[in-house]
C-alpha cells in the first residue's frame, strides 16, 4: 500500500511539474496543442508574460522567444549609385519581435532564419534608396533621409515576419579596392601633375632671379672695373706730376736715382743676362763714379 502511494506521488510530481513553466525576464513564450498555436477566446495568440504558467502536461509544448531589442550587424553589402557607381555600405539594424504568433509561423521562432529574411528586406529597401542617389549626395547630406526611407521600406515588409524594425543606420559607406586602388593612382597621377607644375614655375623663376643676378654682378664688375681704371688714371697722372715736381727741383738728382732702380731691376738675379753696349747711357752714372 505504501508503495503504491508513494508511486502515485511521483507520477502526480512529475504530472504536476511537467504542467509548470516558466518565462525568463526578457523573453515571451506561446503553447502549441497539436501542432497549432494556442489562442484566446478572441482568436488571438496567448502569450505568456514572465512569470509561472501551467501547459497540459504531454499535450502541450511551449516555445519561448526573445522579446528584447536585437542587432543585426553583417558585414558590407555592395550596392550601385544612381551614376552606377559601386559602394560597399555597412549597416546595422535594431528589431524585435512585435507579433509573437505570426513570427512563429514565419520563421519557426529561428532567430538566425528570421534576421536572414530581415536583411534582405533591408537590402531591398537600401538599394532602392542608393540607386536613387548619387554618391555626392549620399555622403553630404542625404544619409539622414535616406536611412528613414529604408526604414519605412524595412519596416511594412517586416511586418509580415510579426517584426518591428526600430531602426536602421548606416555605418560606413567605402569604394571597392579595384575603385579605391584607381581612384588613389588617379589622384596621385593629379597631384604629381601639380608638382611638376609647381617645380617647373620654380625653375622658371629661379632661372629669371640668376639672370637677374648676373645681369647685376656684371653691371657691379664693369663699375667696379671702371671706377678702378679711373682711380689707376689718377694714380698714374698724380705719379706723374710726382715725378715732374721732383725732375723740376734736381733733374741730375732725379735722373740718379731712376738710373739706381734701373739698375736694381736690371741685376736683381744672377741669371739676368743684359746686352747692351758699354758706352750707351744707361751706364752714364757708373762711369761718373768711377771716374770719381
């Protein structure tokens, strides 16, 4: 007897604990009886709040769903300007799940399978967007209304999967790197122009400053070389008057000593050989001496 009651109590344990679920905060859940979502006397689906709840035990199954705001953030996706032009776009969205039973139904409550459908509608709606567009009005100021457009567009598309969108953002929006790799040899090709442009005025210029230079040291050499034959002129003509004044007080005096420098120039080295005939003049002075 005892045994039967205590095997009772189990069976009832386990009845009783397989009729209770509970909801983590955060999340929402749904009852499946045969296949088909549970709903209210209204026809609409029953959603359980967090919290304790009982199912029929072996009848019932219950599916718990996230019912926080999600992120979906993939990598870039490719897209074509309104000049067809490529742009790698990266975007995120912020969702959640808005209608519980029709989410279900959509997507078998696979979060994964749902943002895959999500992102496509994404995509259509920003591709229409940046077809519409070109690339100078997408990066000065028409991202704001171009994300509120893909917003609308994502939103009443999402509405079938039973999710809300709340928002959809741009990142990033960059040129493939065949573009960028070209656009950069373009403009490196550009400013290299512009160098030598700038080098060649350089040049040009510099070549007018050494003209004008040398056109100023020549103008300076030929005064400076004229100032000098001026200067040697009247070197020369006051040497002259120099010597004049000195013949006019001792013309014998005067002859002496130019004889004596004569002289000095004439033997300064061994070596000099002079060819002269002995009675000429320029011995008059070394005959009067040793005739003395």
């Amino acid at each position: 007897m005892k045994n039967l009651i205590v095997a009772i109590l189990v069976v009832a344990g386990l009845i009783l604990s397989s009729a209770l679920f509970v909801v983590p905060e955060g999340e929402r859940a749904i009852v499946i009886q045969f296949g088909k979502i549970q709903r209210d006397a209204a026809g609409d689906v029953r959603v359980f709040e967090p919290g304790l709840h009982f199912k029929i035990p072996m009848i019932e199954t219950v599916r718990k769903l996230d019912a926080r705001v999600q992120t979906l953030d993939d990598p870039a996706d490719r897209f074509v300007t309104a000049e067809k032009k490529d742009l790698l776009v990266n975007s995120y969205v912020k969702w959640r799940i808005r209608d519980f039973g029709q989410y279900f139904l959509s997507t078998g409550g696979n979060t994964q399978q749902a943002e895959v459908l999500l992102k496509q509608y994404i995509n259509n709606g920003l591709r229409t967007e940046f077809g519409t567009r070109t690339i100078p009005e997408i990066v000065s100021g028409e991202r704001t209304e171009l994300m509120e457009s893909a917003l609308q567009q994502a939103g009443i598309a999402a509405a079938e999967l039973g999710i809300e969108v709340i928002d959809v953002r741009v990142k990033q929006i960059n040129l493939p790197d065949e573009i960028s790799i070209s656009i950069f040899a373009r403009m490196r090709a550009e400013r290299q122009a512009v160098a030598r442009e700038h080098r060649s005025r350089g040049m040009e210029e510099a070549e007018k400053i050494r003209a004008d230079v040398d056109a100023r040291i020549t103008v300076m050499l030929a005064d400076a070389e004229r100032n000098s034959r001026t200067v040697r002129g009247e070197g020369d003509a006051q040497a002259a008057n120099i010597y004049a004044d000195t013949y006019n007080q001792d013309a014998e005096f005067f002859s002496f000593i130019r004889s004596l420098e004569a002289y000095k120039r004439s033997f300064r080295s061994k070596d000099d050989v002079l060819v002269i005939q002995p009675d000429s003049d320029f011995f008059k002075h070394m005959k009067t001496i040793q005739r003395q």
